[in-house]
C-alpha cells in the first residue's frame, strides 16, 4: 500500500475526520476545523513527511532521540507547527511496527486537537 494510502486509512479511522487540501497540501480536519496532520510529498526536501500537533514537550524528546526520523517542522510566518512533530515516512517498509507507531502519533495528534466529546468516542470505541 502506498505511504499516503496508509496515512489516509489511519487518520480517516478516527472520528469526526475528514480530509481536503491546505496549503497545497493533503491535510486531515477534525470535524473539518482543526487540523489533525498534513502528508507532505516533497515540501522542499525531496522527502515524504506527515506533519502533526504534539502534545508539550514530544516534539522535543523525539527529535533528540532520532533526528534522522523526526523533525521540527518550519513553523509559518503566523507560528502554526512551531510545536508539531513531523515524522519522515519514506524509509518507513510495510512492518507493522513502524505504521503502528505512525497510528499511535497520529492518535497522540487526535488526542491533542479533538473536541473532548470525541475523544471519550475514540476511547470507548478502541476500549
């Protein structure tokens, strides 16, 4: 399955998610307002990446401790991404483990931009 086909089935498995483009880009919205993460195919660095809010503190403690797969994203001239993580995706093989991992950030993204009522969806959905 192709990177953005995966990205696509984990972030529109969550509730309240729907998809459209932004900023040139494909992004995920929660309830088509807060946006949950952008998959990004080349944003001037030849790289595939997914971009996603952090909850305080993640982004810090993952690029320290793997700067070859984790990033601080450019923050815009508003200061949008300054606290993201973005996460290289195209070195990522077909193991589960690596897309597990890219679910549960995806998750931790959900968790740090969805309305609460939702939130307690995901949880007894997944509970």
């Amino acid at each position: 399955m192709r990177l953005y086909e995966r990205v696509c089935k984990i972030a529109l498995a969550l509730p309240g998610v729907d998809e459209r483009r932004s900023h040139g880009e494909p992004c995920f919205f929660v309830h088509g307002k807060r946006a949950l993460c952008y998959f990004h195919d080349n944003h001037n660095d030849g790289r595939v990446s997914l971009w996603c809010p952090a909850p305080p503190g993640v982004q810090e403690e993952m690029v320290r401790s793997d700067p070859e797969r984790f990033f601080k994203p450019p923050p815009s001239a508003r200061g949008a991404f300054a606290d993201w993580l973005g996460v290289y995706i195209d070195t990522i093989g077909d193991g589960d483990d690596d897309w597990e991992e890219i679910a549960a950030i995806v998750i931790d993204a959900y968790r740090t931009v969805a309305p609460k009522a939702l939130v307690a969806d995901l949880d007894r959905k997944s509970g």
